[in-house]
C-alpha cells in the first residue's frame, strides 16, 4: 500500500492509502470529500445533579425533597427555571443553550444511567466509558470498539483532549490524546523530530515502528492543517475553563478537515455533597461553564453542526432530597443531553419515574428507565451510520431497549 | 596448571555451597551464563536499568552471586539511599475531620510516588523494589478513593515490602488485614444484613442512614469477588458466584477501627457530636467486630468453614493460597513482568509447580524464573517494553542524572498514564505492551527524554531501542 497526500480545493491536507495509478488519484483529488458525521462525547465526571440541571418544576415532590436547594419554577425571570416544556426546566444558569432547544436542536433523555447499583465514583465511570455495567474486567472503551467495528484505522479518527487516553477511548484502535494540538509536537525543533523519526523508522521493531509512524502522520497532518493560531468564527466566546479551551480544541480540529470522527471532553467538579446551591452557588457555576462552552462550540462549528452530535453524561445522579449539609449524595438516574443539527431536539425523551418515595430507586434516587447504552447505540448506528449488526462489537452483552427516535438517520 | 584446576574446583565448590545452602541442590546449578549481553538483560529485567559501569561490575564479580545478592537484600547496605528518601508529612494523633484525614492522605501519597521514584533510581535492593512495585500492583488500591490515600503508605511498608520475597500466604494475609484494602474494596462496610438492622435500629435516627454515601449496611462482595478474581484464583480459577458471596459472608466483620480523638470522645460522650457525622472517624488500624460477622457455616470451593469468628476468613486465605489455580495465576504474571508478555506455558508450569511444592516461598519462586533457560532465552532480550514507571527510572539510571527533585517527574508521570498508587481498578496497571505505546505515549516519551536527558543522550533515551528492557 503506497501512502499518498493530496491536496484538496479547500487547501486541507487528507492521507489516502491507494495502490492505484496516479490519474485515478487526480480525479479522487478533485472531488469534495463527503463530510464526516462527527460525535463529540462530553463527560461530566463527578456526578452532575440532574435533577437541578434539567429540572422537574412540575412535580412537587421536588420542592418537598429539596427545601434549600430546588430551583425555582418558572416565572421569575434569571432567579428561576427557564421552562422548556410545562414540567421540565433548564437550569437558570443553562440560558445558553435555550436557542439550542428553541430550533429543536438540543434534546434530553431524563431518568436515564446504569443498571448497574454502584454508587462508586470510579466503579460507574468506568462501567460508563466501557460500556459494560458491573464488568469490571473490560479494558477498552465504547468508542474504541466504534473505531475498531466501522472503518480504517487512521490516526485522527478518535481524539480526546485531555491530558491522558479516557478509558472511553482506550483500545486497540488508534486514536490520540493531548490537552491541546500545540501540546502534540515533539519539542527540540525540526532536526530532534527528524531524529527520533529516523531511529524509529529504522528500529526492526514493528510495534513500535508502527505506532511512532501514526504519531508522526499524526503531527504532520496536524501542523499543516492548523497553522499558526486558532481564531474561533466570528462572535463566538468560549469559556475561559480548562473545559471551554478543550471544546475549542476539538472545533479546531474538527474544521481541519484531517479525518476526526469521535472526539472527547472531560467536565470536572461535579460532585456537591456540602454547599450544592440553587440559583446561584457551586453547581450554578459549573452548568454556567458547561453550557456556555457547548453553546460556543456549536456556534464555532456553525453548518458543521448539521453532521455533529454533542452528547453529554455522567455516572450516575445524585439523591432526590437534599442532604443533612444543602448538598446531595450518591444516586442513581441522570439526564443525559444530547445538541446537533441530527437531534430531534425541543423535548424531552424517557419515562419520567416520578419522585414519590415508592417511584424512587431504593425509595431515595431517581430510578433509571433508560438505559445509557439506548443512547449511545442509537448515536452510533442512527448518527455515525454504524450497521446494527456490527452493535454488539460496540456493546457486548446488550439487549437494547425500545429506540428513543431522538436522532434522525 | 594444578593451580589453577585446584582454584576452578575450589570456586565450583563454593558455588556449589552457596547454592546448596540457599536451598538448590548442587547438581543442579543452573546454567547462568556470564557474556556480557546476558548480563545486561538480566540487569534489564532485575533492576530499574543499569547504570553506567553496572554491566561490567556485575559480569566480573559474576552475575551468579549478583542475583543470589538481589534474592537476599537485607544483606545489600542501602543507607545511601535512605538519606535521598524525601520525610514524609507526620501524622497526627488523631484526626478532627475527614477533610484533614483526607489531606493528610493526598500529602503522604505524594511523599511516598517521589520516594518510589527516589527508590527505583538510587536503591541497591534493585529486585526487592521491583518486586515492591510488582506486588502492590497486584495487590492494587487506588489512592483518590475516599481515605484510601492515608493507609498507604503504611500498607507499602509493612503489608507488602517485608512480604515480597517471603510467603505468600503471609502477603495475602496482611494485605487481608490492611486498612487501604478493607477500605478501597469496601470490605470495612461489610456486615452481616440481620446485625447491621440490629445495629442501625439502636442509633439515633439521625444516623439510621449510615452517613455520607446513604449506604445501609449489608453484605459487600466488593473484596470477596476481587480476592478470588484478581489477588489468587484468577478470573479463569473455577470458583463459582455462590463461592464469592460465601467468601465475603467470611469475610464480614473485618472492619476499620475508629480513632476517637481524646478531646472529642469526651464532647461525644456529653452528647455534642454534630448530628449527621460519624461519631468517630475510622482511621485506625484493622478490627474484627464479632457483632458484624455472618456466623451461620460457609462452603468454599468444596470446604465447609466454620466457627463463627476471624478465624472463617483465615481459613479461607489458607485455602485459595494453596489452590492449584492460584500457583498458576502467580507463576504467570511474574513470568509476565519478568520474561515476556505471553511466557512460554513450559514455563508458566515449572514456576507453578515451585509455587506449589514450597507453599508459596516467593523467594524460591523468583528463582526457579531468573535460572530458567526462558529467561535468558534469545526470545526474550528485549521482549519487554517499559511502562512509563520503568522508563522513566531507566533513564535517570542511564543518564546519571541527578533525581534531587523527583516532583516533576511525577507529572510526567501523570501525563504518561501510570501516576504511582492512581490506578484505579483493582487489577492494577498493565505491564504489556499494547497498555502503554501508542501514538501519543510515544511522543510523550520523546518530549521527556529530552527533559531528562542531555542533548547527545536525549535522541537515545527517547528513541526505540531505550524503550524496550
């Protein structure tokens, strides 16, 4: 297999990997490149509180649980919920992305998580990014197994911006992480690059021949495409958190055309046992930033949008009442928030449980009525146009329930 | 010519001693060879690296006496070590809070990852810090769970350290025992259901929920399942989902004791004690609470336990220690960090078997693996590639520089994956290939061997070859 670069019209550097003569190459050259349906996964890591970041003002059982700390219903202009549907309410602090559920490009599934029990911080995560609730023996993560199950291993199909690989993206497929494109770069200049690419290229060692190839490909292709500073579209303001700068990252990556498919970020600081908050406090701060990111991310992607998916999740939920500090312990079901131009966004998907004690899980947590997976599979075959056939690679030991329809094909 | 026939005898027989005395028979002096690319692979394998001069050293005063050394390291003075070791933060009598418990954790934790990296580079006890690494890996627990993080550094030393070349029986125990297990793996909330409602019924109500995490007591497999799956058996062992839930109802009752402050018991005990805090922090040592404890009879892996107290959980250790299955999941993770990452089964069932017929004598164990011919076998020079730990430690060792400092290294660390005492799951990190180069890793690497290194060492420390041991 001979490597070729060829440059396209709109100057982005694409890899192919043909054996065929040079003409047919000219003509592949010429034609646009079909753009690539793109997934970003956003992790709230910690245990974001859904029930006051989508919040069910019109179950009174809520104000009666969480004296301190409920939300406001709605009517009461920035210091109360924004209504989304009569019952639901975002957050005050989420006014961001309401233009996002106004032209029906956000949706949310509520009362959606585990079937796992843990309440493990650690435990659910890693139940979460592999995909498989209470096996603790998976190694790779959900979106590696989608690499590996749907194309070609290429080195900027999967990238996390963090600061090492997510377990989400941990496997045997190729996919990179870094906290920022300037950060992947061997330091030391041109001559130290040429010198380890040389020894790497020459060492008879193909494991690692191999993957120094992918990570100097990777730099390449990277350089070229994203020269000098990145300036976000005009108007657009991303936060300025360790979060905000890693949506910008991956806009920046996205728009260079080098073959991104999944990409992942990393929300911290979510778990609010003492002094959660309503309105304002620590958890309103926190839906600020993660609102007002996802929010420029989209305006930064623009048209882009119509083939991406924004889709956010979290452990496990917090306790339906309020603790003995105004804050919230370990729970169960969560909601899960899915922006993009495939959504079929302005409602809110799932069976609502209720909040009554004997609607609780173990009488204390928002029960689960959908399972993750439901989501994550129908993102990956409805949107990444992954052949149901090949689900089970991605989700061994799943039997998916009902299709949501919250993603159109 | 008589001389020398006389000296060539002479050094036969004491060799001849000194292996007999350390347990092997004379006639089976293994064939430990002496070139020097034998010696550089055994230093590649038995030590963090060698250094400049180290693979000379050891091939004139002969690698033979070396690993026996190595095998019996109370023997090897490290004081020179002991003076770069960084003093840990001290511990207080007793803690007010649990946000002080927990500082004083992340504190110590952090002492004792750039102590480790102090250790593998300057330590003389080269194997026996290998070794601490192997088992504490084995034996995982994850500093950022909860208050793991304080009962570290004390499970370091003395559940694992003083265990690595003795029986494993004696490991297996003390790791049972140890505070960062019974915490990490929840085994310290495990209860008995009937005694935990007896308990929960005579506190007062503000404490019926059991505290922060709203947990009522019951029984937690948590430690059960791991025990079999990860520390002896194996995932493949034969035990059953019956035998985890009897090993955990073994298992009940051994707890955490509380600390009780002094000035606090006393304001306790006048009624003063917060409502929602946890009369006492347990921050102390193990405890075996009989009130907690499933006395009814167990069947574990075909023996009946019985006796209704501590002793139910050391008759079940004793018995997964000795299991076949777990001589043979051992044997094949050293053989996995030791020779290569899919060890021949030949070997894999001579390590097994030394397992087996010493009663787990660790020491004995090590060396039936060092003196294999699979060992030094061609297949396995360079088969290994370092984890980041190794990398990073090798290059210090190589370079000869100077580790006064060793928190920066501990980022880099961090930035390659395998921060010391983080790893999260039980099954502790990966000591295989595919866990630990990719694209990005290998660049990470790049970038800090020129950290590391001088600019005529950077290109080696950082290219392929320095990559493999």
């Amino acid at each position: 297999m001979t490597s070729r670069r060829v440059f396209l019209k709109s100057g982005a550097m694409t890899m192919l990997s043909l054996g065929f003569a040079p003409s047919f190459l000219a003509r592949a050259a010429a034609a646009a490149p079909t753009r690539k349906r793109l997934l970003i996964a956003i992790f709230q890591r910690g245990a974001v509180d859904g029930l006051n970041m989508i919040v069910p003002f019109g179950e009174a059982e809520y104000y009666r649980l969480r004296p301190n700390i409920a939300v406001p219903r709605p009517g009461g202009g920035d210091t109360t919920a924004i209504d989304l549907d009569g019952f639901f309410g975002l957050h005050p602090r989420m006014a961001a992305l309401k233009p996002l559920w106004d032209n029906h490009s956000l949706a949310i599934v509520h009362a959606c998580g585990s079937p796992d029990s843990t309440r493990s911080h650690f435990d659910a995560q890693d139940y979460m990014e592999t995909a498989t609730p209470g096996v603790k023996a998976t190694r790779d993560g959900w979106l590696n197994r989608y690499l590996r199950a749907s194309g070609a291993a290429a080195p900027l199909r999967g990238v996390a911006i963090a600061r090492q690989m997510p377990r989400t993206l941990q496997g045997p497929a190729p996919a990179l992480a870094f906290p920022a494109v300037e950060t992947f770069t061997v330091r030391g200049g041109a001559t130290a690059e040429r010198d380890f690419q040389q020894a790497f290229e020459h060492a008879s060692d193909p494991l690692l021949t191999s993957g120094a190839r992918e990570a100097f490909e990777a730099m390449r292709i990277l350089r070229s495409a994203t020269n000098g500073d990145y300036r976000p579209s005009s108007g657009v303001d991303y936060p300025r958190s360790p979060f905000g700068q890693a949506l910008q990252e991956i806009a920046r990556i996205a728009k260079a055309d080098v073959g991104l498919e999944v990409a992942f970020a990393e929300s911290t600081g979510w778990d609010h046992h003492v002094n959660e908050g309503s309105v304002d406090g620590q958890l309103a701060l926190r839906l600020d930033d993660v609102s007002r990111g996802i929010a420029a991310l989209a305006a930064d992607l623009g048209d882009r949008m119509a083939d991406t998916i924004v889709l956010t999740m979290s452990e496990f939920g917090r306790a339906a009442a309020e603790n003995g500090n105004a804050g919230t312990d370990h729970g169960h079901g969560n909601a899960m928030m899915l922006i993009g131009g495939p959504v079929k966004g302005g409602a809110v998907y799932g069976k609502w449980p209720g909040l009554q004690p004997e609607q609780r899980f173990e009488g204390r947590d928002l029960a689960v009525t959908t399972d993750f997976r439901d989501v994550f599979s129908e993102v990956v075959t409805q949107h990444l146009g992954l052949p149901s056939a090949a689900i089970a690679k991605v989700f061994p030991g799943f039997t998916g329930g009902p299709s949501l329809d919250v993603v159109r094909a | 010519m008589r001389r020398s026939r006389a000296l060539s005898t002479f050094a036969l027989a004491v060799v001849a001693l000194l292996f007999w005395s350390a347990g092997l028979p004379a006639a089976d002096i293994p064939k430990i060879p002496k070139d020097e690319a034998a010696v550089r692979h055994a230093l590649n394998r038995l030590t963090f690296g060698p250094r400049a001069g180290d693979v000379e050293k050891v091939r004139r005063s002969g690698l033979s006496s070396w690993i026996d050394q190595q095998l019996n390291p109370a023997k090897i003075d490290d004081a020179a070590l002991e003076a770069r070791l960084l003093s840990p933060p001290p511990r207080p009598d007793s803690f007010d809070s649990m946000q002080q418990a927990r500082r004083y954790g992340r504190e110590s934790v952090e002492v004792l990852a750039a102590n480790k990296l102090v250790r593998a580079v300057y330590s003389e006890r080269q194997l026996q810090e290998l070794l601490v690494d192997f088992w504490f890996n084995h034996f995982n627990v994850f500093a950022g769970k909860g208050r793991t993080a304080m009962f570290i550094p004390e499970y370091e030393r003395d559940a694992i350290r003083p265990h690595v070349l003795g029986r494993f029986r004696d490991l297996l125990g003390a790791t049972a025992k140890s505070p960062a297990m019974l915490f990490y793996l929840d085994n310290w909330l495990s209860a008995d259901p009937e005694a935990a409602e007896r308990i929960a019924s005579r506190r007062p109500a503000a404490q019926q929920n059991g505290g922060g995490n709203g947990r009522r007591r019951g029984l937690n497999e948590n430690y059960g399942r791991e025990l079999l799956e990860l520390h002896t058996l194996g995932v493949d062992g034969g035990y059953t989902q019956q035998d985890v839930i009897e090993v955990a109802r073994a298992f009940t009752g051994w707890t955490i004791a509380p600390e009780v402050p002094r000035g606090r018991f006393l304001r306790a005990a006048a009624g003063q004690a917060a409502a929602g805090q946890a009369a006492a922090l347990q921050t102390g040592s193990f405890r075996f609470v009989p009130a907690l404890h499933d006395r009814g009879d167990k069947m574990v892996l075909g023996h009946r336990i019985s006796g209704g107290g501590m002793e139910e959980g050391e008759h079940v250790l004793d018995i997964i220690a000795a299991h076949p299955a777990t001589a043979r999941h051992i044997a094949r993770k050293l053989a996995q960090r030791f020779v290569s990452d899919d060890p021949p089964e030949a070997l894999v069932a001579r390590v097994a078997k030394r397992f087996t017929e010493t009663s787990g004598d660790l020491r004995e164990v090590m060396k039936t693996l060092i003196t294999s011919p699979e060992f030094f076998a061609p297949q396995a020079r360079g088969a290994k590639v370092k984890t980041p730990i190794d990398f990073v430690a090798s290059a210090y060792r190589a370079t000869g520089r100077d580790l006064s400092e060793p928190r920066p290294m501990l980022r880099a660390l961090q930035q390659l994956g395998q921060m010391p005492y983080n790893c999260q799951p039980p099954t502790g990190y990966d000591d295989t290939a595919d866990a630990w180069i990719n694209a990005g890793a290998l660049v990470a690497r790049m970038n800090i061997a020129q950290q590391i290194a001088g600019p005529q060492d950077a290109a080696r420390i950082g290219g392929p070859e320095f990559q493999r041991r």
